[in-house]
C-alpha cells in the first residue's frame, strides 16, 4: 500500500512526465534518447524541489514553485534540444 506523501508524488511525477513529453514533442530534432534522460532528470529534479518545499513548511505558495519549475524545465529543456 502507497503512503499518502508517495501517491501524492506519484501523481505529481506523471504529470510533469507528460508535461516534459508534450514539450519535447514539438520540437523537431529530438533525439529519442535525449528526450528520455531529458525528462528523467526535469521530474526527478522536480520531485527534488516539490519534497524540499514540504518538508521547509511550504513557506511559498505552490503557483510560485510551480511557476519556476516550469521556466526552469522550458529553459533546461531548450538548451538540451538546441545546444
């Protein structure tokens, strides 16, 4: 049986796998290879922070973590498609 905190971030896992795989989807010379470890170290990065935060006493509102995230992963994922 899953704890509530590993369902929670199981949940969270998938969707930013989807997220990070829709992205990398639009872009036109992705190597398959390079997306999968892509999106490997965006979520497990990800997960890192989101844990981080929790266990800091989620001091910052959610919209503002997730918000950086986002550019964060934008930015990661960009360079690592167009080097």
């Amino acid at each position: 049986v899953m704890s509530k905190n590993a369902a929670v971030f199981s949940r969270i896992a998938d969707s930013l796998k989807e997220q990070v795989r829709r992205l990398l989807a639009l872009q036109d010379s992705a190597d398959p290879l390079m997306s999968e470890i892509l999106s490997i170290y965006i979520v497990s990065g990800s997960l890192s922070v989101y844990r981080h935060w929790i266990s800091d006493g989620q001091k910052e509102p959610r919209e503002q973590i997730d918000a950086y995230l986002e550019t964060m992963s934008i930015a990661c994922a960009q360079a690592a498609m167009h080097p």
